[in-house]
C-alpha cells in the first residue's frame, strides 16, 4: 500500500486560490460543484461500459450532488456518487493547478468508437 502525503497550510492555500483565481468565493464553490457535476458526467458516459464489464452501478436517476452545510464546524462539503478517481488520477490531478481531467477525459471519449455523448462536460 502506497502513501502519498500533501501538505498545506489550508487557510493561506484557500485563500490565495480564492483572491488569485477566482474574482468571488462563490466561483470557488462553483468550481467544486462544476467538478462534481462532471463527475456525474463522467459516470453516466460510461455506466454502459462498466455494466458490460460485470461492474456493479447505481442507476442513473440515483446520481447526485450534496452540498452539505455544517455551521457548527464552519464548513461546506460538496459530495457526490459520479465516477471518482483512479490512483492515476490522484497522482496526475491532484498536486497540479490547472490541469483538465475532464479536458483529456472529452479528448479520450470523441476518440473512442462508442460515440458517447460528452458535450455537458463543464471542467475545461
């Protein structure tokens, strides 16, 4: 088993991406919606695949995404059941800024046979 540490000091990180990046917080916290959403995307492009493949999935009616408010602990979650990542996916993702899962995810689907519909995609 393989650990992989990061480490931040949140608030400045957050902070600088929030006043840097992004002109208002709200965009931030569409960022990790619009991420979610694609990953719903993402699933529902290829549950077809994964059903062939023998992998068990949630219908699609069932997906969705949380934003879960937790005012005592002065935080905002935002959950969803799409296709998460891979360990590829962490590596390659997730210490990078501005760098397109969904980009190369779009790339890799208009080049596969299947002809799966990827235009809803909103991570670019």
């Amino acid at each position: 088993e393989e650990t992989f540490a990061f480490e931040a000091e949140v608030p400045q990180v957050m902070s600088l991406i929030v006043n840097s990046v992004y002109s208002s917080k709200e965009l931030f916290l569409r960022e990790l919606v619009s991420n979610a959403s694609d990953a719903l995307s993402k699933m529902m492009a290829q549950k077809e695949s994964f059903d062939k493949a023998g992998y068990t999935t949630d219908p699609i009616c069932s997906y969705k995404i949380q934003v879960i408010v937790d005012e005592e602990n002065k935080t905002v979650t935002i959950k969803d059941n799409g296709i998460g990542m891979t360990k590829a996916d962490l590596r390659a993702f997730l210490g990078s800024i501005a760098s397109s899962g969904t980009k190369k995810f779009r790339e890799a689907m208009d080049k596969s046979t299947e002809g799966t519909n990827v235009d809803k995609l909103i991570g670019q």
